[in-house]
C-alpha cells in the first residue's frame, strides 16, 4: 500500500490544488482512503478509480456542477453522455422509466460485471449528464475497489473513461496521472485494469435491444441470453455523414496516439514482408509496428510493439490501449498495425483500432 501524498484542502473544496494518490489493490483496501474518495465524491470533487474495464473518472452524478467539472476536466464535447456507475441492481429503479424483461435478463446474467445499458432515463437524471439524450447508460462494475467505492460515495457517480478527451482510455493509475494530474482531486490506483477495453455497451431502451459499442462481453454472449440483438452500423465501418452513432462517444475521433496509424490488410503468410516492404519504401520517417507475438521479431528497421499472441484476443484487447500510449513516447512518424478477426473480443479490438487509424486500412490481397 503506497500514498503518495497530499496537502488537502478540507473535503468539499470545489477543487484541489494537489491530487492524491491512493494505492490499492482488492485485498488491501485503504479502508480510510476509500472513505476518503467516496465523501470527496458526494461533495462534488472529481475521483478516479479503477474498473475491470478501464479507469473512470469519477463525480457525483446527482450534481450538475460535479459532472460539468468532468467535462471539463477532459475536453470532452457537452453532447457525449456519461454512464451512471451504481454498486447494484436495487440503485436502478429510481434513475430509469422502464426496465424490460431483456434488460432484467442482461442484468442478471452479466451484472456486476463489463456491461453497461442504456434504458429510458428518469427526471432525476439531468440532461448534463444524458447529454440532452432521453436515455440514460448504467453499468455496475464488479471490480471491488470500485464497487466498495460506489458503496461509500452513496451516490450515483458519473464516470467516463479517465482520459484527455481523444486519447487512448487509461488502463493503468500512471496513464491517468499522464492526461489528468492536477485536474482532479484523487486518483485511487487500484494496478492494471483486467479487460483494458471499456464495457460492452446494449441499449434495452428498445425491442430487440441493440449493441452500441462491443466489448469484454460478447455479442455471442448477449445473444445466448436474450436471442438476436441489432448491431449498430457505426460499430464496424466508418459512418456515413448522414448516419450518427447511437453511443454518440462513438462518433469522435478516439484511441488515437500522436503518430497516423494504418492497418495492414494482407494474407497470413504476407503479411511480415509486405509490412518490411511498407517500411522500406518509407525510410525517411520512423515507423512503429502493432504485432503479434509470433511476427514481432521478424520486422526490420522499427519500433516493435507485440499485443501478445494472435489466438489470445483477451491479451490483445488488454494490451491494446498501453501499447497506442507507449508508441507516442516513441515518437514514431507512422504506425502499422497488424489486424484481428472481427469475432468475439476482435470485434471490440478492431472496432477500437480501426477508430485509432481514422479507418485507414491499406489492402494487399
Ligand atoms: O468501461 C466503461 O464503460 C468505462 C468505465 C469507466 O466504466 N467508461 C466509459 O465511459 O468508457 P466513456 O464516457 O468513455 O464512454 C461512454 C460511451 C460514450 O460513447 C457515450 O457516448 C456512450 O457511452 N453513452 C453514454 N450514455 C449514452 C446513452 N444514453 N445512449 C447512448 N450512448 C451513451
Ligand atoms: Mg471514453
């Protein structure tokens, strides 16, 4: 257990000047530090802390002023809802108009866990945290500091990813601390996320429900429990300029790291030499390859980054943001990146990457 320390204004300020940082892992909680995050949430100070998913950045999600400050906090455009972060089940009834037999069969199947869902809001959700939406997204986070924390806070806490609007979401206290020291009053490190992709989001708003953005649980998954859902369009290819995202998160540029990421579509058994080509032809500018474990050490005159091994989609979509965060330290021109299959957590995957790259994928088949 480590803290790194703080000269606090008494709990309530509306900012402060000096974040603290409490370390944590789930069988060591700060008892009195957790205590300490959940009053600095209720009084309106912004708190991050860890999920299974990424981190959050947490505020009191019954106070306006408390998510206006997450805004601004992270550059996030106003139209960009924020999910409600509650410790169980019982906290929903007050916060949504309906919950659907399919909503109730998601919740229990899946909740606690990485799966948020968006129903009809009630009054008591505010527009700043909707978005102006008429729905409202909830999650229930299984990680125990989180869920203790929520516990604590007795509030709903509005949480979205603990990131510079735009940037990869963090996965670990040290990438909150690189977008968001000084901004925010507490960052509770709880060590390495466990996904390192954010939660897979279903809107059960309406009938079938819909997949807005994919994740740690799968469309399989979801489809064993309430039979066929809907797939946003947005999810897999660049929307058309008339055609919005439902999640409207998903319509900004996002992931991206400094450097112009490509995708590299190509055969298994081409794959290495045509990225050594790719890098060749380019040799004025320093490139960075996104690998496999297996090809990682086959690319010459790069920066190589492996995502750990191609059949393990779980590594790759832990790794995944980390690895986007390492290369802007690199301080590479370009980025090639290798490509997964659209199934299961790929889809989460490529859905992420394919946003880091700006949709640019060069095809040699
Ligand atoms: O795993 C996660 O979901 C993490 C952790 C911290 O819980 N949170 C997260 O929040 O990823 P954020 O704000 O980075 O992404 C939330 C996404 C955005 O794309 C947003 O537009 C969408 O959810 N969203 C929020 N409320 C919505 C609503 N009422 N209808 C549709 N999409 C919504
Ligand atoms: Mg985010």
């Amino acid at each position: 257990m480590a803290v790194e320390k703080n000269t606090k204004d008494a709990v309530g300020a509306m900012r402060n000047p000096q974040t603290i940082w409490a370390a944590m892992t789930s069988s060591d909680f700060n008892f009195p530090l957790l205590q300490e995050a959940g009053e600095l949430l209720r009084m309106g100070g912004l708190v991050a802390f860890p999920t299974e998913t990424v981190y959050g950045l947490g505020a009191n999600g019954l106070s306006d002023s408390a998510c206006k400050k997450i805004y601004e906090a992270k550059g996030r455009p106003s139209d960009n809802p924020l999910i409600l972060h509650i410790p169980s089940k019982e906290e929903i009834a007050p916060l949504v108009l309906e919950i659907s037999n399919e909503a109730e069969q998601l919740l229990e199947a899946f909740c606690p866990g990485p799966l948020t869902l968006v129903f009809k809001k009630a009054e008591a959700v505010s527009d700043i945290v909707s978005g102006g939406l008429p729905t409202v997204a909830i999650r229930i986070p299984k990680h125990p500091v989180a869920n203790q924390l929520l516990r604590l806070a007795g509030v709903p806490v509005a949480a979205p990813s603990a990131n510079q609007s735009g940037r990869p979401s963090s996965t670990k206290a040290s990438h909150v601390k690189e977008d968001l020291w000084n901004k925010i009053d507490m960052i509770v490190d709880g060590g390495d996320t466990e996904f390192g992709l954010e939660s897979t989001i279903v809107d059960v708003s309406v009938s079938p429900p819909v997949l807005l953005r994919p994740g740690a649980i799968t469309k399989n998954m979801i489809e064993e429990v309430v039979g066929t859902i809907e797939l946003d369009p947005t999810i897999l290819n660049k929307p058309e300029k008339d055609v919005k995202p439902k999640a409207p998160g998903m319509k900004y540029t996002h992931y991206a790291p400094k450097a112009r990421v490509v995708l590299v579509d190509t055969e298994a058994e081409t794959l290495v030499d045509t990225i050594n080509h790719l890098i060749k032809s380019d040799n004025d500018k320093k490139i960075g390859v996104l690998a496999t474990e297996k090809n990682a050490k086959q690319y010459e005159n790069a920066v190589v980054r492996s995502l750990g091994n191609k059949e393990n989609l779980e590594e790759i979509g832990k790794n995944l943001f980390d690895a986007l965060r390492w290369f802007d330290e690199q301080n590479v021109d370009l980025i090639y990146s290798e490509m997964f299959i659209k199934e299961e957590v790929g889809l989460a995957i490529m859905n992420r990457l394919e946003k880091a790259a700006g949709y640019e994928v060069l095809r040699h088949r």
